[in-house]
C-alpha cells in the first residue's frame, strides 16, 4: 500500500493497533484525550509535512494508552529496529515533534552505504532528554 493513498492520520484503535504498527517499518502515533485539540492541530501538521516518508495514526484511548504505557499527550515512534517503540511526551512544539520523528526513526547501527551518507549526516539527534554531539564528517 502506498502512503500517499492512505490519510494523513489513519484512526487507530485497539483492534487495528497492531495491523498498523506493520504496515510500515516506521509509524507515529499520536495519544490524545478526544476533546485536546491543540495536540490535535499540531500533529495534524507535523503528518502533512512528513507524510511522504511516514505513516501517521492517532489514538483517542486512554485504556489503549495504559496498555502500551504510554501517557496521554504523547506520540509513539514504532519501528522494526533497535528498541522497537520511542515516546515523545508532547509539547505543542512542531519543530520538537519534527525532530524527535528524525531522530528517533533513524537506525542506531546500519550498514553505511554512500546513498545514506546523506540522512545520517544531517539527523539531529538532540532530544528533549539529551543531546549527542554530531561529528562533521570529511571523506
């Protein structure tokens, strides 16, 4: 399935969380409460940016939220590699949430190919709960 076929944020709910988390090897969901509409907003934003590289879901379930420890606002970063779930609590910071979403999507260790140069050079990798210096790499 192709991403630019499929809604900005895809609804998702506890029976269709886990048929979600793979159809890609990279989905972010945001957890709100139903009537947080500036979470909304922001979000909503943040998935129209980036929608061409990810897929974007959002959860209106306090009980879905507990049972992946996660706590409302916040936006889940699933992924098949390294550990698996990252959790951004939520500020309405677009630029914050933009760079977590890179950060954290991002593969710790991967074969360094010359067609990823690119992406893993220019990743922040500064989060809301530390920083890693970037080294300037010359080839």
């Amino acid at each position: 399935m192709k991403r630019q076929s499929l809604p900005t944020i895809s609804v998702v709910t506890a029976d269709s969380l886990q048929d979600f988390k793979g159809t890609s090897n990279v989905v972010v969901i945001g957890y709100f409460a139903p009537n947080d509409c500036i979470s909304h907003e922001t979000f909503k934003s943040v998935a129209e940016a980036m929608q061409v590289d990810y897929l974007f879901g959002i959860v209106n379930d306090n009980k879905l939220a507990k049972a992946e420890q996660i706590n409302v606002p916040s936006i889940a970063l699933y992924k098949d590699f390294d550990e698996g779930k990252n959790v951004f609590e939520l500020t309405h910071d677009s630029q914050a949430i933009t760079a977590f979403v890179k950060a954290a999507s991002t593969p710790l260790v991967v074969e360094f190919l010359p067609e990823l140069h690119a992406s893993y050079v220019t990743v922040s990798l500064n989060t809301h709960d530390y920083a890693i210096v970037r080294a300037d790499y010359k080839f």
